[in-house]
C-alpha cells in the first residue's frame, strides 16, 4: 500500500518576514494574499484521509483558509526559543 504524504507551509507572517523566530501572530495582509494565489493549486490535497496542522495561529488560518480542516497537533509547533521569538 502506498502513503503519500504531502507538506504545505504556512503563509507567512510579519515575525516572519522580519526574520525572527516564530511567535504566535497571525497572518498578515501578505500571508492571507500568499494563501489565496495558490489556494486553487492546493486544493485536489482537501481530499486526503488525515490533514494536521501545528497549533500556531497562522497555520492554523491558512489550513481553514484552504479548507482542510486540520487537527492541531501539538508535536508540530515550533520550538520554544525563549527570548529570541517575536
């Protein structure tokens, strides 16, 4: 039996685009345009059997953005950089 597994980041947001470590902000403007540009390539993936995501706020958003419905897994958040995030 085959297992495809297929990973999709998530857009971006304003901690990110400033080079920081990941804190918990949400999508900005650009990331929810990020979403929307390639939302019709990424569809065909809604179908798939399971569909998680990490409990950040703008992974979160771009899964329910693209209609997945993810189940938030704690093991895939980021890790914890102390003074270094945000």
């Amino acid at each position: 039996m085959a297992l495809r597994v297929t990973f999709v980041a998530a857009a971006g947001s304003s901690s990110v685009l400033a080079e920081r470590f990941e804190d918990d902000r949400p999508l900005d403007q650009a990331g929810w345009s990020e979403v929307q540009r390639v939302t019709h390539e990424l569809l065909p993936l809604a179908a798939a059997d399971l569909r998680y995501c990490s409990p950040a706020p703008r992974s979160r958003a771009t899964g329910a953005c693209l209609g997945y419905a993810p189940l938030v897994q704690l093991a895939l958040r980021d890790c914890g950089m102390g003074r270094w995030r945000g």
